[in-house]
C-alpha cells in the first residue's frame, strides 16, 4: 500500500499546499472541508500539527486526539495516520 497517495492523486474536500521548502524543513497548508478525510499516509520527518481553524480527529497508533484551533500535536516519522474534519479546517503541517 502506498502511504504517499495524498501526492499522487486530488481528493474531494482536501487541498494540500506547500508554503516553504529547504533542504532540512518544509511546510505544507492543509485544508480539509468538514467530515472529509485525509487518508492514511506517513511523513518522512517528525512532525508539528498546528490547527489554524476548525476542529480535527487525528488518527494515529489507535488513538483519535481531538485538536481545535490553536492547539498543536507532535508526532514521529514513519507512523501511518489520517485525519477527518469536524468542521472546514486549515492547519500546517511542519516537519
């Protein structure tokens, strides 16, 4: 199963977009309309969640962390994950 499938195709309510690059760090805008889901993937760094707007489920290792606007999450590279959206939300992604 490819975990990079958000690269490979367009998916109904998600947009992905990419704000910075460098060689060591990147950051992408993510914004997921409400009960649309970004499907299981991995990252290739450890990661920062930051939500800007809305509220999301983050879906990770058998866990579901409720995060709102402001509240951030951490997590470690190479863990499949996936997210659904309460309500339309925006939030960075920074690893």
């Amino acid at each position: 199963m490819n975990k990079n499938i958000i690269k490979e195709k367009e998916i109904k309510g998600l947009q992905v977009s990419k704000i910075f690059s460098s060689d060591s760090t990147e950051t992408l805008l993510i914004t997921l309309e409400k009960d649309k889901l970004f499907p299981t993937h991995t990252s290739p760094r450890t990661t920062l969640l930051v939500v800007l707007e809305g509220k999301i489920d983050f879906h990770i290792e058998n866990k579901t962390i409720t995060l709102a606007e402001h509240q951030t999450y951490s997590f470690e590279k190479d863990i499949a994950h996936h997210v659904t959206a309460h309500e339309d939300s925006k939030f960075l992604i920074i690893r």
